[in-house]
C-alpha cells in the first residue's frame, strides 16, 4: 500500500543511514520500526518483575569476572570437583 508521512529531516536523514548501512531500503527500515514499536503494545499485561532470591554473603568473590564465561566455567568445575563425595 502506498501513502504520505510526514518525517523530521534529521529522523529521516538517520532511517535513511541506518538503510543504506544495513543494505535495506527505507521502506523496510520504516516497516521494521513500526513492526517493533507495535509489537511491544501488544506484550500481555500480566508480566511481573521476578525476585531472585538473595543468598548470605557479600557478593563476588575474589577474581571473578562475570564477563569471562571460561573463566567462571573453570571455577564452578573447580568448585564441583572440590565439593563432589
């Protein structure tokens, strides 16, 4: 279907970057944001926050990065093997 909007000059000069940067023509990148603006509308209403629960302690510890996965994998084998009986 073919229509008019009417687009902010610094919005439409950034779709049309992000476009030509993602190899996508205007049209799609305008549709994709639409798509996505409307779809979180329609997300159900009833989500709630999750509580985690808290365990005692005072945080990480010592030399544990949560960013390095093999580093953490490394402690928690570590971890298993020490407290495995």
């Amino acid at each position: 279907m073919r229509t008019t909007i009417r687009l902010n000059d610094e919005l439409l000069t950034e779709a049309k970057k992000v476009a030509a940067g993602a190899g996508k023509t205007l049209t799609a990148v305008i549709e994709d944001s639409l798509r996505e603006t409307l779809g979180r509308r329609r997300r159900p209403s009833g989500l709630r926050r999750v509580r985690l629960p808290a365990f005692k302690g005072t945080g990480l510890r010592p030399g544990i990065d949560l960013d390095d996965s093999a580093s953490l994998l490394d402690r928690m084998e570590e971890w298993d093997a020490a407290h495995r009986r």
